[in-house]
C-alpha cells in the first residue's frame, strides 16, 4: 500500500509514499519542506554531494504532478535551502510549466528570498492560509481554537523496535492533539523521533515503497 486516508473532521486527505497530501475534492496537493537549494548550498560549502541529490526531488515533484493532476499545489514553508542559486532557476522553469495551476508559498524560516523572486516565479505568498473551514496550514505548529493544524518545519519521524534490538526510525505523517505534522519533502533533511517530543500521538510511517498504518 503506497497511500492511506487520514481524516481531519469530515474531510478526507490522501497520504502517501510520495511526501505529500492530496485532498480530492479541491485537487489540492499540500508539500512541506522542500528546501530546494541544499545541494548547492552544500556543494558551494565544499560539502560534497552528487548533482543527481540535487535532481532527485524536482523530478519526484514533477511526477507528483502528473500523477495527482492538481489544481493547486500548496507549500508549507522551507521552499528553499538559502540564498539564490542555480535550483532556483530550476524549480523556477519547473513550474513555469503548469500555468493552469495555482501555486501557494507559506512562509517558512528558510524563505529569505527577496520578494520579487516569487512573484517572477509565479508564487502567491502567505503566512498562513485556511484551506478548508476549519482547516488551516502553516509552516509552524501553530495553536487554532475548535480548528485543525496543518504544519511543516518540524520533519517527523517515527521510531519502531523488533525483536533482537533490530530499530529502525522512517519519515512520517504525525498527528496529535488537531495537529497534523508534514514530513519533509526533501529527502535530505532528515527527521526526528516524534514520540520523543510529542508523544501519544498517531503516526503514518513510509518508506519508498509502502505507507504503515497507525498501530
């Protein structure tokens, strides 16, 4: 099983294998923490990284695209890694060919971009947006009354043991408490133990290939 439904209230969201949320009705596609960039950022840095690292996630989102058909893709925050670079350009040209779809940016930390380059790119910026009554997305976890929390910026995963000490920790959507938390896009960031510093929460582990069920 490479997607699985995870209810917010009454609407339904698609998670997957793929990093990202799809909800049907609205064919919107919710992305977070892309942090597109890293790799030249990195390189730049004399931090030697393969340019197919710097590939990979633009043509996964480009496929996402083409797979899900949205009519608006939605990011939630941590768009780029740094300063302007050679990826920008990319993603730039990336979306440049989807003119019938509306692209959103809610501001993360990492959007230190002049302004001028998101709206070149086509890019309507937020620092918040509410998708759906009740529904609102943000790059930080953010605290709505009676409402739920769509957010980023945190890179969740989640820790799981077998027998003979056999650990493994996977990336994964995370909710607790009218939160849901949204793994990183970018495959280079990393993520952390949610049952650490949120415990008693659902999560959604994946791999590449297969998306887990909360036990």
């Amino acid at each position: 099983m490479k997607e699985a439904e995870i209810m917010l209230g009454n609407e339904t969201f698609i998670a997957g294998t793929h990093r990202c949320l799809f909800h049907e009705s609205t064919k919107t596609i919710i992305v977070s923490d892309c942090h597109f960039g890293k790799v030249a950022h990195f390189r730049k840095n004399n931090i030697p990284l393969p340019q197919t690292a710097a590939t990979a996630d633009y043509l996964f989102l480009e496929q996402i695209i083409t797979l899900k058909q949205p009519l608006v893709c939605i990011f939630l925050g941590d768009l780029f890694h740094s300063s302007s670079n050679q990826e920008w350009l990319w993603f730039q040209s990336l979306i440049k060919k989807y003119p019938l779809i509306e692209f959103i940016l809610i501001e993360g930390n990492h959007d230190i971009l002049p302004q001028e380059y998101y709206e070149k790119a086509g890019l309507l910026v937020k620092p918040e947006m509410e998708l759906l009554p009740h529904i609102f997305l943000t790059h930080e976890p953010t605290n709505y009354e009676n409402a739920f929390n769509i957010c980023g910026h945190v890179h969740p995963g989640f820790s799981i043991s077998g027998k003979g000490r056999q650990h493994v920790h996977l990336p994964c959507y995370y909710f607790n408490k009218n939160r849901l938390y949204m793994p990183a896009f970018g495959r280079l960031n990393g993520c952390v133990n949610m049952e650490k510093i949120n415990p008693g929460g659902k999560a959604w582990m994946f791999t590449e290939n297969k998306i887990y069920l909360p036990q």
